[in-house]
C-alpha cells in the first residue's frame, strides 16, 4: 500500500515538473537566427503621414455574384455593376479560370502590359473596387491565379473566363454625409 502511495505521488510530482517546464518554455521562446523576426504588435506611430480614411455609413448592400462555365468576367462584373448601381464597392472572389488577361501597369507607357494564361488556373484571389467614373460603374480588379506546378501570377484583371465556376461577394455602401 506505501509503495503504490509512493507512485502516485512521484507521478504527480513528474506531472507537476512537466507542467512547470512547459509554462518555462512558453515564457522563454528559443533564440532565432538573425534572419528570422517573432511577430509582434505594431509600436511605431508616425510613420504613415498620407493616410486618409473615409468613414461610410452603416448602410451597405451585399451581393453574391456566381459565375458558371464560359461566363467573362471583366463583362459580367460591369453589367452587374450596372444593373444594381452600384456606387462605392468591395469586390473580392474566388474561382477557377481558363483565360486570362493580366495586364502591369507601365508608368512610362501610361497603358498595361498584357499577359495572357490560356491554361485552366484556379483563381486564389480576386480583390477590387467598384467606383463611379464618368458617372458610370467602373470595376477595378486585380487577381492572383495558381497554376497546375503550383507557381502564381497575378496582376490587374483584363480578361477572363470561367472554367467552371466563379464565386465573387460584393459590398456597396453609400459614402457618410460630408461634414
């Protein structure tokens, strides 16, 4: 009877150091190579002179455009733009895709380089914008595609169609009151 006593408490003595060890090892985290940073808070302030935000009223009208198979996606945005008119949106979507123009901007040319993908890629991120110009809907976008070796290339969206379906969310919202 003192000998299972005896190992019960040496187990819950282990039980104990084990706990205090892990707590030790969370509080001190192993040293890193020079080129290796921990993520931390942000502390700097100052830094950021241009920013300007804009605050918008809470009301806001959310979309889901779905796209099927043979769909162009540049075009269908546009008109559904159009028909909801919308004003001041976010636009972010995923899909797959088997045409797509990219195009980089070129300051010098003041016009976009275009690459073309005419290979079914999945599309990873659409992110974009909805503004008014010229009093019409414009939508603005940039997408990053993956290829089937798993490399990426992105850019601002010209063209694209759907391969087999494209799934886009977006966000209208009427900006707040001038003051």
């Amino acid at each position: 009877m003192i000998r299972v006593r005896a190992g019960r408490i040496a187990a819950l003595a282990l039980a104990s150091a084990l706990v205090q060890l892990s707590n030790l090892s969370e509080a001190q985290p192993p040293k890193l190579p020079d080129d290796y940073v921990r993520r931390e808070p942000v502390t700097a302030r100052g830094l950021a002179p241009g920013t300007r935000v804009t605050e918008f009223a809470s009301s806001s009208r959310t979309f889901e455009v779905t796209m099927r198979k043979g769909d162009e996606v540049a075009s269908g945005l546009t008109e559904f733009a159009e028909k909801y008119h919308l004003t001041g949106s976010y636009l972010t979507g995923v899909g797959a895709l088997d045409h797509v123009v990219l195009g980089w901007y070129d300051p010098e040319k003041r016009a976009y380089k275009k690459n073309v993908i005419d290979e079914e890629v999945e599309l990873v991120s659409l992110t974009g914008n909805v503004v008014l110009e010229n009093g019409k809907p414009f939508v603005h976008a940039h997408v990053v595609v993956a290829l089937k070796d798993g490399t990426t290339r992105g850019g601002h969206l010209l063209e694209a169609r759907v391969a087999v379906e494209l799934q886009v969310f977006a966000v209208d919202h009427d900006p707040a009151p001038a003051k």
